[in-house]
C-alpha cells in the first residue's frame, strides 16, 4: 500500500487514548500523527482514506517472549487437552493414525492424566494395544513427561517396561519423532501459518526464543526465506541459548529479521519444583528446586556476551535464581559498566522487595507472563506457602519500582492471544478467584508491555511500538474501541485490520485481502 490516511479512531498515545487524531502512513512509516487537521494538511488529496467511528487504533503489538517454532509445530501435531479419558485419549491416538501414512509417528501433546476416571496414565501395553502401524510419542501436559509405544522404543533404541519417559530420558525418541515428522518443508510451512495466526491477533513483532537444548530450535534462514517470499508478516528478533557461531552483534539483521541475544536458563519451572528457590517448597519440604550453572558459568556467559556486543535474556523463575541474576549481572556492571541493552530477566515469578529494588537499581529489564497468574494461582499457592505469596507474580510492584517490563505469552506453554493477556493484566482472576487484586494493572499501564517497551528493551525505542510521525507503520485497528478501560471489552476485541511496515498483514481493506489471504 502505498498510503493511507486514517481518522475517527481513538488512537494508543503512549500515556493514554486520544480521539480527534489521525494517522497518515506512506513509504512503510509513519509520515504524520496528530490533530486530525494538521495530518490531512500532510496527506496528499488523492490518499486512500480510512474513517473509523472510534474504534480502537493501536501501535503493533510485540510478543516479547515466545518459542516460535515449537509453538508453530506442537499446532501441527494431536491436542489431546480435551481428551475426558484414558479411553477417550487412545481413541483419539487411533483416529489420527488412520488420517496419517502408516510410517509417520503420531505425536500427541497436552494430556492431563489427572483428570481421568480411570485414575491411571497412559502405558505402552495400551497403546500397543490400539494395533495401529504408526509409532505414537505422547507428552503429558507438564511436558516433563513422554509416553512411547514399542514401535518408537524400538526405533529410538530404548527400552522401556511401561513406556514412559521422564525428562531427558525421552530425548531419543524426541529426536527420532522430529526426524520423522518435520523435515525443513515442513517446519517453514508450520511457521508461515504460526505467523499469520499471530498477525491476524494484531500481532507486528516477536522476539522467539530458540531453546536448543530443549529441542526447540529458531532457524533464521527459514524467516529470511518467508520474508523473501513476501510471506513473513511480523518483525522477528530472535534470543537463543547458545551463542551464534560466527559471531553476532544484537540487532544484526534488516528490522524484519534479526539477531538479537543470548539466553540464560538459570533455573526451570515452579510447577515442577525445579524453580530454585531460597528456603524449601511448601508442598515438599525435602526440595528447594536447582540452579542449572554457578555463578562463575554465569559470569563467563555474560562477560563473553558483553564483549560480542550481544544483549543477554535470563530466564529466573525463583527467588534464588533471582539472586543468582542479580548478584551476577550486578558484577558484570560493576566491572565494564552499565551495557547500552541492560540485560532482560525473563519471567521474575517470585521476586522479594529487596530483589525488586535492586532489580530498579541495575537497570534490568523485566519480561512477564500474564497468562501464567490465572493458570498457576493454584499451584503457585501450593509450592510457596502464605507467606510467600506476596512476592509472586508482583506486576504493579515492579512497575511502582519504575521497571521496564515487557508481557509475552511463551506460547506454546500458553495461549499467543494478546488481547486476553491484556484482560488477565488487568482482572488477574481464575477458576480461583482473584490472585493478590493489588497487582491488577489499568489498560493504561498494561498498554507499553505490549506495544512501546519490547521496542525500548531491544534498543529500538523509537523504531516502533508508536504512533508517532517516524515510527515504522506498525498498526492496528480494533473493531471497537477498548479506551474505556473494560476487560471484557478488551478481552472480546479482534483486529480489524493490521499492518506491518505499512503492509496489510491481515485483515481486508477496501475488499482487498491482506499478505496471509
Ligand atoms: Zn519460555
């Protein structure tokens, strides 16, 4: 498109919402932004216009954290989330293999044991039992465990009596199903529809998160083919968990695809007691979760890191994971210097007050989860007692410390919908009720974790993430207007039309479809 004015919208100022302003987007950017009078008188008359009655218009909207490429493939393969029962998963097993050819595996994800009548999880014996040609490979919905049929035993090379697989010891089979059902082709083609998906939410950015070591690569060559196919509808920045081999600088790409950060695993997840904490679970006095390096592992990743001019992402889900980032990070600032791109602490799930003032002090910039507060309020509750409640999921205390923050949905561990992490932002509420209300956060303040922060956090402040005359015209247009403040209504909103650098990614415009129709 080559331009666009657009009126009659309450445009996303940074602070808050205005009406009475216009857009005028030409060459990929944003040309004008302001009082509607003064943008016409800049926009030639023979401009395409766009008159709202309204309805919301925000900046693009980022997804600072993100496993792209699992996500993309885990929507390819059998969800088995909804499965009531042992039964109903193994019937569900079976239907998939007739649709598949008899030497593809069947890989299926997301089953909950707990919820079965049979009070039992799923074995070997049963799925050998369904007498069906495909190797089959089920993740139960922790993902810390796999359940294998004989078939993928045999081609994995493991035994196995019951078939079930904790942790690393699936990492075989892990592999073999990969190989067997995602070759290159189709990886890129999982991708494309990921990407589409997350532009037709509003989505104009992502920062995915290539986790090798968890069998959850990000392969920038096949983004650069997407972009150069004309089919890549979102900026990507990706983080990985090794550092680039040659050597790159963060930021090293066209602002479409790009390099960005090495990422830090310092400890694992709090519902499986592998989050280090600084005094035992609650719930298991006997384990006080693990850090997965030592300071000084730590402090050579990030002083390396520091000399390639490469930005570092810590993953710290407990408090003493929290310590080890700060105490760390801390040093490394102290010998070279605050970094051009402080360092990102990914998920700050239980921060003290202590850890969120030197959190403040160094600089740091938080990345957070919405969606984890109504899925793990239970749980959360559980593994930290009362007393430590008041440290998890503190999103307005961070924010009162004058933090920087960032909210991402780590698809596939939830769901990539912004709207509605917006909305839990906002309500915090679950089938529990409502986790600590004082953490709740106005749209006001929910707004710059989606849209002007990821763009600050990665360097680029004035790059994206606004509606300002020079910003890339990353935009979206709701179909309401959410400016009142209500979660439902912003929960209920969807994207009517969204661009990416001035380019129609999704949505229908004067019945011209968008890039993905
Ligand atoms: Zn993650």
């Amino acid at each position: 498109m080559d331009n666009l004015l657009i009126t009659g919208g309450t445009l996303w100022k940074g602070e808050g919402f205005a009406s009475g302003e216009a857009l005028f987007i030409a060459g990929g950017v944003i040309a004008a932004s302001g009082p509607e009078e003064a943008v016409r008188r800049s926009a030639p008359s023979s401009c395409r216009l766009l008159k709202l009655s309204g309805e919301s218009v925000l900046p693009g909207i980022t997804d600072g954290h993100i496993h792209l490429a699992a996500w993309a493939k885990q929507r390819t393969l059998l969800d088995l989330s909804a499965a009531a029962s042992l039964a109903e998963a193994l019937a569900m097993v079976s239907a998939e293999a007739d649709r598949l050819p008899s030497e593809r595996w069947v890989r299926g994800w997301g089953y909950n044991d707990t919820r079965w009548p049979e009070g039992r999880s799923i074995t070997r014996q049963d799925l050998d039992g369904l007498g069906i040609p495909n190797p089959v490979l089920l993740q139960r919905i922790c993902t810390h465990i796999n359940i294998a049929d004989s078939k993928a035993l045999a081609l994995s090379g493991l035994e196995s009596g019951d078939g079930i697989l904790e942790e690393r010891d699936a990492i075989p089979a892990l592999e073999a199903m990969e190989r067997n059902v995602f070759s290159r082709r189709e990886v890129k083609k999982a991708l494309k529809e990921a990407l589409f998906e997350l532009a037709s939410r509003g989505v104009t950015c992502a920062h995915p998160c290539g986790a090798d070591d968890y069998g959850m690569e990000e392969d920038l060559s096949i983004y650069s083919e997407l972009k150069g196919e004309n089919a890549l509808p979102l900026r990507i920045f990706t983080y990985h968990d090794r550092q680039a081999h040659p050597p790159l600088p963060s930021g090293f790409g066209d602002g479409w695809v790009n390099y960005q950060g090495l990422k830090i695993y310092l400890d694992g997840s709090l519902g499986g007691r592998t989050a280090a904490l600084s005094a035992p679970y609650a719930d298991d006095k006997s384990e006080e979760g693990r850090l997965n390096w030592t300071d000084g592992k730590v402090l050579r990743l990030l002083r390396e890191a520091r000399e390639r001019g490469v930005q570092t992402m810590l993953h710290a889900i407990g408090d003493r994971a929290l310590d080890q980032a700060l105490r760390c990070v801390g040093q490394v600032y102290e010998e070279l210097g605050r970094p051009s791109l402080p360092d990102r602490i990914n998920h700050v799930m239980v921060a003290r007050p202590d850890q969120r003032r030197r959190l403040a002090e160094l600089g740091v910039y938080c990345d957070i989860q919405p969606a984890f507060v109504p899925s793990d309020m239970n749980m959360a509750e559980n593994r930290l007692g009362e007393d430590r409640l008041p440290w998890a999921y503190s999103w307005k205390s961070l924010l009162d410390e004058g933090l920087v923050m960032a909210a991402s949905s780590d698809a596939p561990v939830e769901s990539v919908n912004p709207q509605e992490s917006i909305a839990h932002l906002m309500e915090r509420s679950g089938p529990q009720g409502v986790f600590r209300p004082e953490e709740r956060l106005s749209l006001e303040e929910a707004m710059p974790l989606f849209t002007s922060n990821p763009w600050k956090m990665i360097g680029r402040e004035s790059f994206s993430g606004r509606l300002e005359s020079g910003c890339a015209a990353d935009v979206v247009v709701l179909d309401r207007d959410i400016s009142p403040g209500d979660a439902q209504a912003v929960r209920e909103a969807r994207p009517k039309l969204v661009f990416a650098g001035g380019v129609l990614t999704a949505g229908e415009l004067d019945g011209r479809a968008g890039m993905g129709a």
